[in-house]
C-alpha cells in the first residue's frame, strides 16, 4: 500500500534511440530523494489529445537525481507513448518518486531474467544490478526483429553468453518450459513482456510444481486483443453514465467524472481497481494478470485500469460506497 503520489518537477535533459522503435528519455528531477532501485518505476503527467492524464513506466540506471526511461511508439497506444516521442531536451513534466512493485529478493542461488520486446525495461535494470554484485544470471530476451532489442548490444557487453536473444523475424522463439527445467530448485524467475507471454509462464510454472512466489512478473501496457475504442460506462449506484475516449483508461475516465475509485499499481496486477460488471452490450478487453483465466472468461469482474469494453456500454458497480468504507487508508483513492 503506498501513501499520496509525491510529484516533482521534471526537465529533458537527453533523448537516445536504443532500438528503432525506443526512445529512451532522462529527466532532470527537482529533489529527487530515490536512488535507482531495479525493478520500479514512476509516474509521469502526460497530455493526451489536450487532456492531462498519468502514465507508468519503469525506471531505468540512471545518474542520481535523474530519472531514465525507455518508451516504444506503440501504434496502438492510448497516447501516452506518442507523448513521450514528442518530448524533446528542455521540456518540462511532472514525475513522482519512483516505487517500486517489481523488486529483486536478492535471496536466489540463480536468477533467470526474461523480456518479450520493451519489457526489457525492469529486466535490464536488474541484469545490471545482479551482474554487480556477481549474481548467478540467464536473460532471455525477445523481440519482433534485432533492430527492436533495445539494449541488446550493452546486455551482452554485460553478460556474455548469458544472454540469449530471439527474434521472431529470423524464425526464433524461446523456450519457456525448456527454460524453467533447467533452473535450480532455489532460482527465481523475473518476467516482464506483453500478456500473453506472462500468462503462458504462469500456467507453465504452476504445472511445474515450484512455488508461485518465485515466480515474479510485470505486464506492459497496449497489450490487449483488441484495438482501443470508446466506449460507455454506466454507473448505477451513483446514477452516471461516463464516455471512456479510446485514448483513455476506464479508470481515469470514472475519477474525471467524480466517481470514487480505489487504485494502486495502475497496471493490471495489483486488483485494487477492480469493479463488478453488472451487465455489458460488448466484448470485454481483460488486459490485467491479476484475475485468472477463469476468472476473466467470466467477465464478472474487470480492472479499471487497463481492461475496456470493445465499443458499446458496460455497466458496473465500483463496489466502494463512502458510508462502508474503512478509516485505513486506501493504496490510492481519488473522490468526488
Ligand atoms: S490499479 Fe492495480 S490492477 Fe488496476
């Protein structure tokens, strides 16, 4: 659970193209208490089609107060790529300190690292960390072509033949089952790719009889089956019913209305947003990995955050009513 989002002024201070379709971006950061921990990442106000809105992303070794991360231009994005691709040097944003919910245990014999295309993020930063303090390390690495492998060239500077890289343009998959029998009982596994990805290792991890908790992944955004569409919320108990925009999520849609939500991660993995789906007219577009498959088939419940309905209008319950909540204090909460 984490306290109020501390904001700091933020200004470009470079731009680097690490792949063809990577920009990777550094920012100047006014007080910046946190030094570079892998695996965590910070928030940045972004402006989308002339509206304000927040995106995530990881944060990457960077000189302390600075704050380094690595965006691809997804062609479906919601935005907040095509946003970070205009940022040039002497720009100004906010960002907050980074947090951190993708964190090494440090406590593995072995530690096997695996990135799908720009979840080499967190993945990089951690190899980096690892290979400092002599860690036992394999990275495992794909990407669509090797002119989209960002960081490729430095990670095997780093690792040598730990590193293996795959690109589906040259016909090369890897193998994840294969992967996880060759790791020691002891070793841990750190995923971070797109969901269909962190899906399959789960079952694969599961069905391999090692403990869940050494298992440990990060889903990146734009990962849906489905190309973003606007589509209608409507709220019974607060008797509302909000236009979600396409470049948009459902739960910045419903704070922006006024309407109570309880949030954290903002990425589909923490289940803190998650509302009833009390009826909908269209597909819905599940992009979390917090539910499970089955719980995902049966469209009961949806993370605000990331999952949308494909067009049409979902009607919900928040399951949050002011009178019944606690006193704790909620991970994030935004309020009428
Ligand atoms: S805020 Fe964590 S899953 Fe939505």
């Amino acid at each position: 659970m984490r306290s109020k989002l501390e904001w700091r002024a933020a200004r470009v201070i470079a731009i680097e193209t690490p792949a063809e379709d990577v920009r990777a971006v550094t920012f100047a950061v006014d007080g910046l208490r946190s030094l570079f921990d892998p695996g965590s990442h910070t928030n940045i106000k972004v402006t989308i089609g002339g509206s304000p809105a927040i995106r995530t992303y990881t944060v990457l070794p960077s000189e302390p107060g600075t704050l380094k991360i690595a965006v691809k231009l997804h062609p479906n994005s919601r935005g907040g790529s095509a946003f970070i691709w205009t940022l040039k040097p002497g720009d100004t944003t906010e960002v907050t300190e980074p947090e951190n919910r993708f964190e090494l245990s440090w406590r593995a014999s072995h530690y096997l690292l695996v990135a799908g295309g720009i979840g080499i993020t967190p993945i990089y930063g951690m190899a980096h960390a690892l290979a400092a303090r002599g860690q036992s390390i394999r990275l495992i690495y794909g990407a669509r072509s090797r002119e989209q492998m960002a960081f490729a060239e430095e990670l095997r500077d780093l690792l040598g033949d730990r590193l293996q890289t795959f690109a589906q343009a040259e016909g090369q998959a890897f193998d994840l089952a294969a992967e996880f029998e060759r790791l020691p009982p002891e070793g841990e596994a750190y995923l971070c790719g797109p969901h269909g990805m962190l899906e399959a290792a789960r079952n694969l991890w599961r069905a391999s009889g090692r403990p869940m908790s050494r298992l440990r992944f990060e889903v990146f955004g734009d990962s849906g089956r489905f190309a973003e569409q606007a589509f209608t919320v409507a709220v019974p108990h607060r008797g509302r019913s909000v236009e979600v925009r396409a470049d948009q999520t459902m739960l910045d849609a419903l704070i922006e209305a006024g309407i109570d939500m309880i949030y954290d991660c903002r990425r589909g993995e923490c289940g803190l947003c998650a509302v009833n789906v009390i009826e909908t007219s269209a597909p819905i577009d599940h992009r979390d990995v917090f539910f499970s498959d089955e719980e995902r088939h049966e469209d009961v419940k949806m993370c605000a955050c990331v999952s949308r309905a494909v067009g049409g209008c979902v009607t919900i319950d928040t399951g949050y009513r002011r009178d019944t909540a606690t006193s704790g204090q909620p991970a994030s909460m935004a309020t009428a």
